[in-house]
C-alpha cells in the first residue's frame, strides 16, 4: 500500500506529518511523493487563512485526480473548524482533528471494512490533554523539530487558531527529555522547540515545569549542540528568564518575537496582550545580554481600521528598532474571528502597498545585519548541499551562509568567515576542515 502526505501551514503540521508519516511505515505502508498515484493521500490542512482552506481543497482534488479510487484523508485546523464543509468536499473519506491524530489508521481500515466515510473530532476547547504522537526515525541528520505545546489561550481578534487547536496544553518533560535523547542518537545536532504558544508551556502541568526549565534540562543532554525556539511572545523575557537562558552554553543568539504592528491601537483591537513600549523593552534588554542577537518578527499589514497614521507608525517602530527581519503578512478577513466584523477594512490595493513598504524595510534591514557580521567567523550547521555544488547552512544567529567546499560537508557544523553579502545571505568560507 502507497500512501501520500500534502502539508500546509506552520512547522507544528510539519511536524506532525513527520509523526505520522511514522506511523504508516509501522503499518507497513510505503511512502510516495504526492504527485504518483497513491492508495491513501493524506492532507494535513491550515486554516489560518482562507487562501490555507483552498489549497487543502484543492489538494484533495489533485489527489482525487491521481486516483479516483485513493482514500483521501483531510487532518488538522481545517478540518476541525469547518467538518461539514470538508466531509462534502468530492473524493473524502476521512475528516480528522487536531487532537486525535493518532486515529488515523484505524478511521482508514474501518472505513475498508464499511466503505462509509469517517468523522472523527474531539471538543478541544474542553480537551486538556497533550496528543504525545512523536518522530523516532528520521531520514536526515541536520535540525529537528519537537512539538512541546499546542492550542492557545490568547485569542487574538483575527485568529481562529483556539477554536482549531484548542485551549494551551503542554508535552510533560519526561517526554521531551526522551525524545531529545532519541534525537541526539540518531545523530541530529540541532533542536527547535515549537508549539503554537510556546510561551505558554507547563502553566496547564501539576508538575513546576517552565520553558526556561526545558532549556536547562536540554543543554546538559550530550550530542545536541543548539537549542532554538520557534516563535514566542515578549512577556517570555522577563529579567530572570534572560539570565537563565544567558547562562546556557547551547542556545542560539536568535529570537523569533511576534509583534503584528508597532502601533497600540492597532494592538488593542487585535486584542495582543502588550504594547510597543513593552515589545521594544524586551528587544533592548535580549540586546543588552547577547552578543550578536537576531531578533526576527511577523507584521500584519492593513489590519482593519488601520490609517495612514497607525501604519506609519508601525513603519517607523522597525525603522528604530532594527530587526533582523520582518515577515510581513496581508491582513486577511476569517469567518468567524471579531475582526471580520470590525469597521474600516483596509483596501486591497492599499494591504499591497503597506506590505511592499514593510518587505523593502525587511529587506534593508536584513542585509544591515548582515554587513555588521561580515569579516566574523561563526561555527555554520550546513543542512544541504545545492545543485551548483555549494553548501547551504545558517549560523547560531541565524544568517543563511553559502559556501564552496570539496569536502562533503551537509550535516556538519564548520566553523565559517563570512566574506561577502551576496543579498539576503552571507557568502562564507570555510576555515574549520
């Protein structure tokens, strides 16, 4: 039997189609690109925004296509928001949630057995309990995810994200300790600990676990030697946190810190829970205690009831604080979130033009950053080897580093000067073979 994985969306999909991809090799299952006919095709949707919701549809169709005879499972945020609407989709057979993915081979070996389509949710606004579906075997040596939290808690006007997930649940460390220790056997040098509100790990546990916590616990495993962590809030750097995370040897100097807007009104209706004021402080203070830090954040460009003056404001805040880089998002209206039914909508013409304003900025600032690392030397964790031969790898503070080597060198930290910026990455050259 053949089967076929589509993701959509942010790493914690990624990572859980890695997990089940698993799970299907244990049943035997072989595992095929989603372009050849397969026997199941799995599609792990997003629903963050509409555009996410038409491309998991239309993956069922390119699937339903390769094979009209293919079981066509959808899994995840899609899923779990909007049941009816999926199960109708033509070519359907199995519509899963984001708390019982496990399920999965079971839901297609009843549905073999009845050849009647197959539902299954969980309330995960009620559901408290951690799903522990974790990757044991792994196909490459280079950086790995670990899912230590899901759901969320906060929110946020534009965001269905807490109807989808559900409320903030958090792995227990004794499995994080595990599956790290599982990591660094199978040769992975690099963790990033992600979730959909990292920041919000170990308040639902009995036992006194925090982030900060794990950090400690992870830097003393033997074989890992980086620590990252995906996206995190500003309130998480308190006075005692950046001393604990100071203090460890294996933490990257790199910081994805959500923002949206630099403006506070706009903060307020997108009900955040922090000002710019506060966001600014937390990036001094990061600055103030790690060398060579790069800050990274994500924008929403033409939220509605954002003017002229609220969008030169935010333009102006990552004009003066200088971050790394700014992924910048258009605003996009969801069904069913408190801002679709906010005043003001912002043009689509004018979302464009705030969003290239925003991108140029980025990108300016970016290569700033990379002009101010150029002539230092930085141990390189190169990931992949390019088709012109050269070798793609980034640096503890996250700068994307080219270089030449006739050595093999994929899967290998190097110790690496960076020479020259060629736009957006560093040119290097190899000093530690």
């Amino acid at each position: 039997m053949k089967v076929a994985f589509s993701t959509l969306g942010c790493r914690v999909n990624i990572y859980e189609t890695e997990a089940l991809i698993e799970l299907f090799k244990e049943e035997g299952y072989q595992i095929v690109d989603f372009g050849e006919k397969a026997d199941v095709y799995v599609i792990n949707s997003c629903t963050v925004t509409n555009m996410g919701d038409k491309k998991s549809r239309q993956m069922v169709h390119r699937a339903h296509r390769l094979n009209e005879d293919a079981i066509i499972a959808m899994v995840g945020c899609y899923s779990q928001i909007k049941p009816d609407e999926v199960s109708k989709i033509p070519g359907i057979n199995i519509v899963l949630g984001t708390r019982n993915k496990k399920e999965i081979i079971n839901l297609i070996n009843k549905f073999k057995e009845e050849r009647k389509n197959q539902v299954s949710l969980k309330d995960v606004i009620k559901d408290k309990i951690f799903e522990d579906i974790r990757v044991k075997n792994y196909d490459n040596r280079t950086r790995a995810f670990i899912k230590i939290q899901d759901g969320c808690n906060n929110f946020c006007s534009y965001c269905l994200i807490p109807y989808a997930r559900g409320a903030s649940v958090s792995k227990p460390l004794a499995g994080i300790i595990e599956e790290v220790k599982d990591l660094s056997e199978n040769g992975f040098k690099e963790i990033i600990l992600s979730g959909i509100d990292v920041s919000s790990y170990g308040k639902d546990l009995e036992e006194d676990i925090t982030l900060v916590r794990v950090f400690e616990v992870i830097d003393k495993i033997d074989g890992i030697e980086r620590i990252r962590i995906g996206s995190i809030g500003p309130e998480f750097f308190t006075d005692e946190n950046i001393m604990r995370l100071k203090a460890l040897k294996k933490l990257c100097p790199h910081f994805h810190i959500s923002l949206q807007s630099g403006c506070n009104e706009t903060l307020k209706r997108m009900n955040r829970h922090y000002t710019a004021q506060e966001y600014s402080e937390a990036v001094n203070k990061l600055r103030e205690n790690f060398s060579d830090i790069s800050i990274t954040t994500d924008i929403i460009a033409g939220f509605p009831g954002e003017t002229v003056e609220e969008f030169n404001e935010t333009y102006s805040f990552l004009q003066n604080i200088k971050l790394t880089k700014t992924h910048v998002f258009k605003y996009s209206v969801r069904e069913g979130t408190r801002a679709a039914k906010l005043p003001d909508m912002v043009s689509a013409s004018e979302k464009e033009e705030r969003s290239k304003k925003l991108i140029e900025l980025s990108d300016k600032l970016e290569n700033e950053f990379i002009n101010k690392n150029l002539g230092l030397s930085y141990d390189v964790l190169y990931e992949k080897r390019l088709d012109d031969g050269m070798y793609d790898g980034y640096t503890p503070n996250y700068i994307r580093v080219i270089s030449d080597s006739a050595a093999d060198i994929e899967d290998r930290i190097i110790k690496t000067k960076l020479e020259k910026n060629i736009n957006l990455a560093a040119k290097g050259k190899i000093e530690g073979i």
